[in-house]
C-alpha cells in the first residue's frame, strides 16, 4: 500500500470527536501543534528536530512544552537547544507522567526501547497522538501490549505513526507498490541484512548505580533494547513482513557473542523466517568492527527480483509505476509530515500493529537464537499454546527503573543455545 492509500484508508473510530480535536488544534489562521519529547538524547533530539522541519514544511508552527529524560543534563541540554525554559524540563523514570499532564498535542517517545509500552499506553490515554521510535519492545508481552494499545488509540481517534522511516521513504513505497500490483509475481523468498561494525559502549562509572548504568548504556542490554536484532534490524524485517504483506509463522537460527565489551547481547545473527506456504526470508545482521558491511533487502517473485529500492537501473514497466505523491528527501522528516497531515485530515494514521508485529518479528528471532529452538509466532501471541515463551518478560522492567529497585545482569555472561 503507498502512502496515500494509507492515508486514505486509515482507520477512523469516531469522526465527530477528531472533528471537534481537529477544530481545537488547527483554528483558522493559526495552525499550530504542541509538542513533547520524552527521551532527550541523539535520537530524541533529532526526531524533535525532524517534527520542527515537518511543520514548517506543511506552514505550522510548533511549540515545545515539555521535555523528559532519565538524566537532568540531556533535559536542560534539549531544552537549550531547542530555545525552551528549563522549567518545561522534567527528569527520572517517572518524568514521562509530568509530560502526560502538560497540554501537549503529540508526544515523541524516544527512550530505550524497553520503556516504550508503557509510555505509549500513557500517552494514548492522556489522549496525546504519538510519534515512537523502533523498536516498540523488548519482549512478547511488551509487543502485544503495543498492539492493544494501538486499538484504544484507533477508538480514540489518536495518530500513531512509528519511526520505520522506509514505510515513508519514496523509493521503498514505489518498490512495494510495484511488488504488491505483481511486478515480479508473488513474492517465494529473499534476504534482508543489517551487517555493520560495533556501536557505542560505555563502561560503568565508579559509584554509579545499575539504574543509571544501563540507561546511558542502553544498546548493550537485551532487557533495555531487545538485542540488535530487534533494535536495529527491525527496519529490514519490517520491510519483509511489508513487502510480503504478512508476519512469519516461525523461526530458526543462531547466533554469538565474540567482540562485545559490556552488556548481554549477541554480535551475530542468523536466522531463517517461514512465512508459510514455502516462503522464506534469511535474516542476517552483525555488528562487529572490520567486517563486510550490507544494509539492504532482496526479494525474489515467481517472475523476477528486486531490491527494497528497486529492481535496478531498468527500473519497473509503466504498468507497475506508482502514482506521483509528495515527499520530502528526507524519510526522517516524511514521517513526521505524514502524522502531522494525517492529524490535520482527521484521518490518524495508526501504524502501533505494524510496527509491533517486526519488533515481534525480532523477538522470534532473538528467542531462537538464544535458544537453539524452533520458535513459532503463536508461542508469542496465543496463550493457548502452551509455550514458555508466551510470558516471557525481560528483567529490569519499567517499573522497576520507576520504583528504583533495578538490578542490572552481569555483564558479558550471555545465553547459550542446547545443552553441554
């Protein structure tokens, strides 16, 4: 589906209550957006930056009313930098409720992924249309409570729009435009990579607490990203699952730890995704120094072959060229226009299930890995299955970090698949 079939056919609960929401926020002649962020660091930053550029594109003008972070110097630092009082600045585990209660219209939620269900269901409640960063979880449970938050914001009438930028980039929405009207033919198999060097690491500081340490070192947990399979790789699957138009029915693979310095992940992944009907998807990603580096995604049809951009310098015949619509060069910046019109329109994009079901999509994938096992998608969705999987929660929780009784994992001790 491109982009403006998305919005067209996005999903509208209660048309009279985004109505009157409509009305409040764009009165004639002065279109404005209140916004916050939750979560100050890079990433953060940037998607505030990116929402700025998005409203000015569009000819609104948006308006930071409060920012939130673990640590009191990425708040006030934001808050410099973005021209905002530091009085607008709220600090620890619990900031992201203050913001809650300010009269934000979107909030960006940007922290470590772990924390990200539990703010997204307090955004949707506080009746806020969001902006969320990928992955969404780190866990089965936390991916399905996306998922039903989703729905209360679909009821609610709220945008959801996630940050699987190709969903919004131009050449990927022509690619699946063309695969979905047939251009290579049903889709039997493919790749997607994510294969770079090491990202950053921070050791422990003399005296910090587990808290502190695994906020600041948050890419080297699994309890706090989800591994890089699910935080960084997300992107590839989710143009998988796209592409092919449906999640996989189970996975199988492996993976190591070789290179890392802190943490509990792996540095490897390989893993085979049964979509069903004798489709296959091999998912690859490694983040150690020095190796060959590939980001990208193939797939094959029953007719011919293209890449997540395209087939190439040929490109695809008239007949599977999509329609011209308007974007941004920069999928950063697109997504934020695409919520921010969507809202505009009083038609919410809501993209909670897609982007929960490729976190999900990671998870199965991490799990087998960690595991050696077969890892099928109903031992993460239906209880009725029986399996151990279904429940499996990953520790430090957010509330523990909210309650302070977080206890970090040893570092460089790591899961190993079978038995001795």
């Amino acid at each position: 589906m491109n982009r403006r079939e998305f919005l067209k056919n996005a999903t509208v609960v209660s048309t009279s209550a985004i109505a009157i929401s409509n009305n409040a926020l764009f009165a004639a002649g002065s279109e404005s957006l209140k916004v916050a962020l939750i979560g100050c660091g890079g990433r953060g930053q940037g998607a505030l930056e990116n929402f700025h550029e998005a409203a000015k594109h569009i000819g609104i003008t948006a308006e930071v009313v409060g920012l939130a972070d673990f640590f009191k110097d990425r708040a006030v630092g934001a808050a410099k930098k973005f021209n905002v009082s530091e009085e607008l600045c709220f600090v620890g585990a619990n900031a992201y409720k203050q913001v809650m209660e300010t009269d934000a219209n979107v909030v960006l939620l940007v922290t470590p992924p772990n924390f990200r269900p539990v703010h997204l269901e307090a955004a949707v409640k506080a009746g806020k249309h969001v902006f969320m960063e990928k992955p969404v979880a780190v866990d089965p449970p936390g991916a399905r409570k996306i998922m039903d938050v989703g729905e209360l914001a679909k009821q609610k009438g709220l945008a959801i729009v996630a940050g699987t930028q190709r969903r919004h980039q131009l050449e990927y929405l022509k690619t699946q435009y063309a695969v979905e009207k047939g251009a290579i033919g049903p889709v039997r198999g493919g790749s997607v990579y994510w294969c770079g060097g090491a990202l950053w690491y921070k050791e422990r500081e003399a005296g910090e607490d587990d808290a502190s340490y695994m906020v600041r070192n948050w890419v080297s947990f699994t309890e706090m990203s989800g591994d890089h399979i699910v935080e960084q790789h997300v992107h590839n699957l989710d143009v998988a699952n796209w592409f092919i138009g449906k999640h996989p029915t189970a996975a199988i693979g492996f993976g190591g730890r070789a290179r890392r310095k802190t943490g509990t992940q792996f540095d490897f992944f390989s893993i085979d995704f049964d979509y069903g009907n004798d489709v296959r998807i091999h998912s690859m990603c490694r983040q150690i120094n020095g190796t060959y580096g590939r980001v990208s995604e193939t797939f094959t049809g029953t007719t011919g072959q293209t890449y997540g951009t395209g087939p190439g310098k040929d490109g695809f015949s008239e007949e599977f060229q999509m329609p011209e619509v308007p974007c941004v060069d920069n999928p950063y910046v697109q997504e934020h226009v695409d919520l921010i019109n969507s809202i505009r329109e009083g038609k919410p994009l809501n993209e909670a299930a897609n982007v929960a079901t490729s976190t999900l999509t990671g998870i199965m994938g991490r799990i087998s890995a960690y595991t050696g096992k077969l890892v099928r998608w109903k031992d993460l969705v239906d209880e009725s299955s029986g399996s151990p999987w279904y429940n499996l929660a990953l520790s430090p929780s957010p509330q523990d970090f909210e309650n302070g009784t977080v206890k970090a994992p040893e570092d460089d001790v790591i899961h190993i698949p079978g038995e001795a």
